[in-house]
C-alpha cells in the first residue's frame, strides 16, 4: 500500500468523535463565538502536555470562571491581576500562579491592540507563529521557566508543538476537530505539531530520519505529507496523533495492533514482522514439497 492510501485508511479508521474527549481541542469546542474559541484553545493549546486527565484540571477552573465573566473572551478583556482570580491558586507543572497570571495580562493587551489573528501575521507558519508569540512576549516581564514553555517559538529551534497545534486549530477548514477560523494563512503553509508520538510514528514509516524533535523536523515530516497533500499538509496530524496518544501504537510490535494498523505495510516494526512471517513462509514451502 502506498504512503498515501495508508494515510488516507489510517484518517478513515479514527473515530473521531471518541479522539476528540482524549485531544485538548474538545475545550475550544465548547464555544461558538470565534474569540471565544481564539482564547479558550490558546489556553488549552498552551496546557496541552502530560495526560489530558492532569491538564483537564486546569483547563475545567479556567473556563468556568472565564464563563462566569461572560466567556473566554469577554473574561480575558476584562482581566485584573489585583483582583480574586483562580489563576493567583492554580499551578501546572513549571507553569506557576504568576506565570499565568502574566500570561493572562499579556494576552488582554495584545487582544485591546488587535484581534489575536491580527498579530499572528506571515506567509509561512514560522513568520506567524514568531509575530505573534513575539506580541505575547513583548507584554510579559522577563521570562520565567514557565513563561519560557508558554513562549517557545520557531525562532529558537524548537518544534513548538503545542503553538502549530494552536495555528492548525485556527487555519484549517472546520471539519469537527479544527476551526477554520484564519483565512490569512494557507493551510497548506502549516507546520505539523511534532509530538513524541507523531515523531515516533513518522521515524518508523519513513516520513522522516531526523531522530531530534525540533522544527527542521517538524518541517522535514511536513514535507512529507506534503507530497500527498499539498494543499493541507498536517490533515493527517489528528489521526497521527491519537494513534499514540490511544495507546495503540507504542513503537514495539504488538500482535493484536499492529497487523490491523493501517500503516502497517510501512512500518518498520508491524512491516518487518509481516515481511519476516511471508519470508518464513516462503522458505518453508519448497521444504514441505521434497
Ligand atoms: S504497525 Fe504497529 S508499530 Fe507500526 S505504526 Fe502501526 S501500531 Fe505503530
């Protein structure tokens, strides 16, 4: 099977609906106004590592008080440091309370000086993505740890998953998983949000040989998908995903999985095990005939 049949079986096999309650996504989808989509899928974007279980926690007291303020949007325009806020209690990981705190405040200055698509401006997604993380970081103080995982941009090298996760939310068509909220930029300028599993799955079947998970990968997977898709490169990113994040996929070969993985003609572990099991195969017959 071809690299693109197998990625068109492998979209056709993902029961989205099932993905979507396991993908930070589904906290955007709670909104139907498109700034309050804009905000809540940064905030969920921004949280999205380690178990949706641990970032859920968060994310759920973020909303309801965004909510109680009238939404995501209206909530973060009139956001105010100095007063009772769940964000002085909550901390996630390296993410602390001042950190969001910070964050928070950055974010309604850059909203009151444009709408957020306004500053995630460029032809490419590295231009956007620098414009527009580089907005946020200008009305930050100095960067703490925290604030350095919120601001990782493609300036510096790193893949930036979680902001092309965001970029993907926003610019491909809505299809029930992204928005197709931001005309400016192309889907076909995207880059792939490079998460372990998606780097895990893309070394095994050939879409790149880049062992580092950085943005030359990011774009080098890309390009890959590119070549079936140059219209919308990362349309595949969803399925990609969730093929590791559902447990499926571990990168070893798994007797009950893998054989039914509709990558599995390209894999270098479900591949080689069935190529090795037809050669067995093979060997074995002319034996049997003697
Ligand atoms: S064949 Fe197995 S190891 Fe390979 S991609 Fe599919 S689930 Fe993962």
């Amino acid at each position: 099977m071809t690299l693109a049949a197998s990625l068109d079986a492998l979209l056709a096999a993902t029961d989205v609906d099932a993905r979507l309650a396991a993908d930070p996504v589904r906290f955007a989808h709670r909104y139907e106004d498109p700034r309050d989509i804009e905000v809540a899928a940064l905030f969920a974007s921004q949280l999205a590592f380690g178990r949706v279980a641990s970032f859920a926690r968060p994310l759920d007291l973020i909303l309801a008080e965004a909510d109680e303020a009238g939404g995501p949007y209206a909530w973060i325009r009139g956001f105010d440091a100095q007063q009772p806020t769940v964000l002085a209690t909550l901390n996630y990981r390296w993410i602390w309370p001042g950190d969001f705190l910070a964050v928070a405040t950055g974010l309604r200055r850059v909203l009151e000086a444009g709408p957020l698509a306004s500053h995630f401006r460029g032809d490419t997604a590295a231009e956007a993505l620098s414009a527009g993380i580089g907005r946020l970081a200008d009305e930050l103080p100095s960067p703490t740890r925290g604030m350095t995982a919120f601001l990782a941009s493609p300036r510096s090298g790193s893949a930036c998953k979680r902001w092309c996760m965001f970029l993907r939310w926003m610019v491909r068509p809505s299809d029930g998983i992204d928005f197709g909220l931001w005309t400016h930029l192309s889907p076909a300028r995207l880059v792939i949000p490079l998460d372990t599993h998606v780097h895990r799955i893309a070394l095994l079947t050939g879409l790149t040989e880049r062992k580092t998970a950085n943005w030359r990968t990011s774009e080098d997977v890309t390009r890959a998908l590119a070549a079936i898709d140059p219209q919308d490169p990362v349309r595949f990113d969803f399925a990609l995903a969730h093929l590791g994040i559902s447990g499926a996929c571990t990168g070893a070969y798994e007797p009950s999985i893998c054989p039914e993985c509709a990558l599995t003609t390209l894999c270098r572990v479900g591949g080689a095990r069935r190529r090795t099991r037809q050669t067995a195969g093979h060997t074995k017959k002319p034996a049997r005939s003697r």
